[in-house]
C-alpha cells in the first residue's frame, strides 16, 4: 500500500470488507456518481437516489 496520511488511511479502512477490497453500500453500486457510501452504513441519505415507492410531492396549483 502506497504512503498515505493517517486521515485517509482510516478513510479508506471504512470502505475495506474482510478480502481487503473496496465494497460500497448495495444502493450505491450501481450509481455513476462520485457519491458512494460505504456497505457499513446503515442509513444513506443520497439526493440523487429516488426509491420506487417514494411518494411524490404535489404541486400546487
């Protein structure tokens, strides 16, 4: 592994599974934005995901 500062070193630890390979968040996957959260996170609060059951907001008329 490559010198890095401590700051990144445990950046990059967060996004490592148990083979030692960069795993992102199941919703996270496919998505061609710089965004991508980690599998460890629990709750992922993306603006650019919209589920398919979300509700969609009226608009006033």
């Amino acid at each position: 592994m490559p010198r890095m500062p401590k700051k990144l070193k445990k950046e990059l630890a967060f996004f490592l599974n148990e083979r030692g390979r960069m795993t992102y968040n199941e919703l996270c996957r496919k998505c061609q934005r710089p965004c991508k959260q980690s599998f460890r996170a629990v709750i992922i609060d993306c603006p650019h995901y919209l589920s398919k059951r979300a509700k969609k907001k009226e608009e006033p008329d």
